[in-house]
C-alpha cells in the first residue's frame, strides 16, 4: 500500500511511520515489507514503543488489520517498561552471540506515568463490603498487593492502572479476605421479594400435578388464528373474540389465545410425531379474553386468567383413559381441600368429545372441564383418538380451596365396609348415584368409591351395573349391623325412585 492510500484510510489521530514513497510500518499493528530483516540485512535498529491504544484500536478496525500487536496495544500499556524491555533484548543479542550492540539509547518521553493515590476510608469498604475489618486488616492486605500506605492515602503500583477510587481498593482487600467469609447482608433500604399466597398456591398445584405423574410445558401465550378451524369452532362461538396483536412476529403468533387447549394440542403433537406412545403433560398458563365493559379510557378490558390445562394420550388405551385422567383431577382438588365437588355431563363444546366430556363444578361454581377430544379435532392436529385434556380455573380453585390445615384426631369407633352393586340406565351418570348415596347416609359415610362398572350378558340390554365400596363410621358410636341396614334400605329405596335398583 503506498503512503497515499494509508493515509486516505487513516485520519489524523492514527499514528503512521513512512518516508515519501513507501509505508514501512503502520504502528502498533502491522510491520511493513520494506522494513523486515532479511539475509542481507547488517544494520538493525532496536525500537521499544508504546502506543495509544485507543489510535491502534481505531487503525485497525478501520483497515481490517487485526494483529497480536494491536491486540496488546489497543489494552493499553505503560511506557515505563520500555527502558527495561529495550536493555533485555540487547542483552539477548550479546549472550546469543549473534551481533554486536552498539550505539547509546535515545529516549522519547511523551507521557510520564504516575502511580494513583487514592484516600483510604476504611468505613467506606467496610459498608461495600458489610465487614467490620480494622484499619491494621485492611492496609495489610493493601500492602500485600504492592500498595504503599501514606499518611492518609494509598499509592498504587504503577502498573495498576485500573485502581481509581475507594470501591476498587474494597475490591482487593475483598479478594484477600475471601469472598467466603464475607456475609451475607441485605442491601440496604432495598426489600426481599417474596411469593405471595396465589403464587404459593400456583406452585402447590405445579407439584400436585407432578405427583400425578405429570410432565410440566411451557407455552406461548400468541397463537395463530388458524387455530379456530382446527377446534372446530363457529363463527358466533366467544372463543373467536380474541386479543389481535398490532406488530404480530407473523401469522402463527398473530393473537392472543382465548383458551390453552391449542398449546396443550401442539405439544403433544410434538410428543407423538417423536414416537412417545405415553404422555402427560401440565401447563401453567394464561388465557386472554376480553371483558364487556370498557375503561375510564374507552379501551376494552381484557381479563387475563391463569390456567391450569392437562393433557395426555396413550396410544394403545391400555394404562391411560378417562377414568385414570379424571382420577388424577379428583387427586388435585382432594389435595388443595375443594370437597363436593361433581362432575356433570356436557355436549357443547365443539372440540371435546359430546358423549365423554363433563364440566367439573364445586358449590355451584364451574371450574373447569375434562374429557376426550373430539376425533375430528384429534386428526386436525395429527393426534391418536384417544387424547383427554382438562382445564381448571387456577383463580377460582384458590378461592374455594380450604388452604388451613385442620387436625383430625384418629377415630375412636371402628369403621364398616360394604359394597354395593346397582343396576341403573345406561346413560345414568355415576356423579348422580354417588349423589344420592351421600345424602341418605350423611356424616356416616365416610368414603365412597366406585371399583366397577359392568355391561354384559349379566346385566339387560340398555342397562349397566355400577359397584361401589362403602366406609361407614360414627364419631359419637360404634355402628351395629341393624342401624347400617336401615341406612342402605333407604339408600335404596330413594334409588329405587330412579329407576336404579339392587342387582
């Protein structure tokens, strides 16, 4: 490159040692071709330099030119190790016995270094650092470093650079004393961030979930419109009433979603087309729906609600179905205290299955619903058939759920087993049978629990056989044979009322 073309490039502050024809060296970066030593090179001039980092940073960005020199340089270095360097590469030159130095040194000094002082206030690094360290602990681990202590100031090395004010002293005294020992102390005037009860209450749910054996996801709140079709859903249906995002990252993450089942649907897309035969899966999330009334601004009010949405699959049906799923559902809300809860038969969702779908209800108030999913949903997302998915509201569950623990003491009165087999209509739901049980027997019943459900030769057409174990104990007495007889006659004849009969 000729001397023109440098200097085009370079500006004024960038340093350039040329003659008038050629470059022979663009300083701290690169040497030039016409100042290497060669065979025929005699006479050699030592130079020990030391340049502005920030002109060689510059210089060498601004040609592309990056070197081990303009590496150390554009760092910065200090020019009192010139003298020093110069003297041992001479020195060098003679033990090696490979030329003769001559010639006196010529020494430029265009910036003296001096070493910085900096006043010692040993409260000061003892607040940064909440030690309580004397005046005699802190200098000597200054003096361990190479300080020098003054009256009331400390002088640096001169190579430490870096050392311009008392927190930095704090930080070598810090190092010697050792991070270990320092303690741990709040930072003043700040406060201690902490869960709140519905956060304690979403991560008790979390964990509830995996107890179950659940696996937890974590999905995206925008999804694509085109999700709509895929559930089936009419134009009038509220779900379509959704959130549009103005600067949308593309089609697939367009709106916010009204409800989780889309995500929950994806993943486990993901987990069959991986070829998992067996999957299930929890998500913690959002739903975004808007709200009828408007601001003190005029803007719609959107309400965000938290969600807890399970799913799973099992492709051959042979150790996950609806009964196994919903079990998991009864375990969470037995656990989180919401009792009486029921679950009642519903067909009008356009993505769950018509015949295997209830909404999940506890003192009247609907938190959620479970059940299969609709095959045509199913295979709008490449699913197997046998999909279940549930949703429950995490806000309204953390208003009924019974959070203080009550201690029961162990019963004095022993307990009574029975079972009880009914025969009932076909599309008879087992909620209202275990209904009625609980109305007749009372505060004698202590657990009731469904362990079968028959169609066969054994039972007419039209018809199914519902068994059930019975627990039965008093806290006041011990209940006899007779006593237990009569509840069970009237728990049958007000069966009976249902056309549900003993079989």
């Amino acid at each position: 490159m000729t001397l023109d073309g440098v200097l085009r490039e370079l500006d004024d502050s960038m340093l350039v040692i040329a003659d008038e024809k050629k470059v022979l060296a663009i300083a701290g970066v690169m040497g030039g071709l016409e100042s290497e030593i060669t065979a025929e090179t005699k006479n050699v001039i030592f130079e020990s330099a030391v340049f502005d980092g920030t002109s060689v940073r510059q210089t060498a960005k601004k040609l592309g030119l990056r070197s081990e020199s303009s590496a150390r340089f554009e760092k910065g270095l200090l020019t009192y190790n010139c003298p020093n360097a110069i003297a041992r590469a001479c020195e060098l030159i003679e033990k090696l016995d490979i030329a003769d130095p001559i010639g006196a040194t010529i020494d430029i000094v265009n910036v003296q270094e001096k070493p910085n002082e900096i006043k010692l206030d040993c409260d000061e690094i003892n607040n940064l650092l909440g030690t309580t360290l004397t005046k005699e602990e802190i200098t000597n681990y200054l003096k361990q470093l190479g300080f020098e202590m003054l009256e009331d100031t400390v002088r640096a090395p001169i190579f430490r650079t870096d050392i311009e004010c008392v927190a930095d002293l704090a930080e070598e005294v810090a190092r010697l004393f050792g991070y270990n020992n320092i303690p741990n102390v709040p930072l003043p005037g700040g406060d201690i961030a902490k869960p709140n009860d519905f956060e304690d209450f979403k991560n008790e749910l979390a964990s509830l979930a995996v107890a179950h054996g659940f696996y937890e996801t974590v999905t995206y709140s925008m999804v694509s419109p085109k999700h709509f079709e895929k559930l089936l859903l009419e134009e009038a249906d509220p779900l379509r009433n959704c959130v549009e995002i103005k600067n949308p990252l593309g089609e697939d993450k367009s709106i916010m979603r009204t409800t989780t089942i889309p995500s929950m649907l994806e993943t486990l897309n993901k987990n069959i087309s991986q070829k998992n035969e067996r999957v299930c899966l929890f998500d913690i999330g959002c739903e975004y729906k808007k709200k009828e009334f408007e601001d003190e601004n005029g803007k719609r009010v959107v309400d965000e609600r938290p969600i807890l949405t399970l799913g799973a699959y099992d492709i051959d049906g042979s150790k996950i179905d609806f009964f196994v799923f919903k079990g998991a559902i009864e375990g969470i809300l037995d656990k989180i205290g919401i009792k009486d809860y029921t679950f009642e038969t519903i067909s009008d969702l356009s993505f769950m299955h018509p015949g295997k779908t209830a909404k999940i209800k506890a003192e009247a108030t609907e938190l959620g619903f479970v059940g299969q999913l609709h095959p045509s949903v199913a295979k709008n997302y490449e699913l197997c058939k046998n999909v279940l998915v549930a949703t429950l509201d995490i806000r309204t569950m953390f208003e009924l759920a019974e959070t203080k623990k009550v201690y029961t003491p162990l019963p004095k009165y022993p307990a009574v087993l029975r079972d009880l087999a009914l025969v009932c209509n076909k599309n008879t739901p087992v909620a209202f049978i275990e209904s009625i049980i609980k109305q007749e027997l009372k505060n004698n019943l202590e657990e009731l629990e469904l362990f079968d459900i028959y169609e066969g030769v054994q039972v007419p057409l039209g018809k199914k056989s519902v068994a059930f174990n019975l627990k039965l104990r008093s806290t006041e007495k011990t209940l006899d044979d007779e006593y237990i007889d009569k509840l069970i006659i009237a728990v049958l004849k007000n069966l009976e009322s249902y056309d549900i009969i003993l079989r």
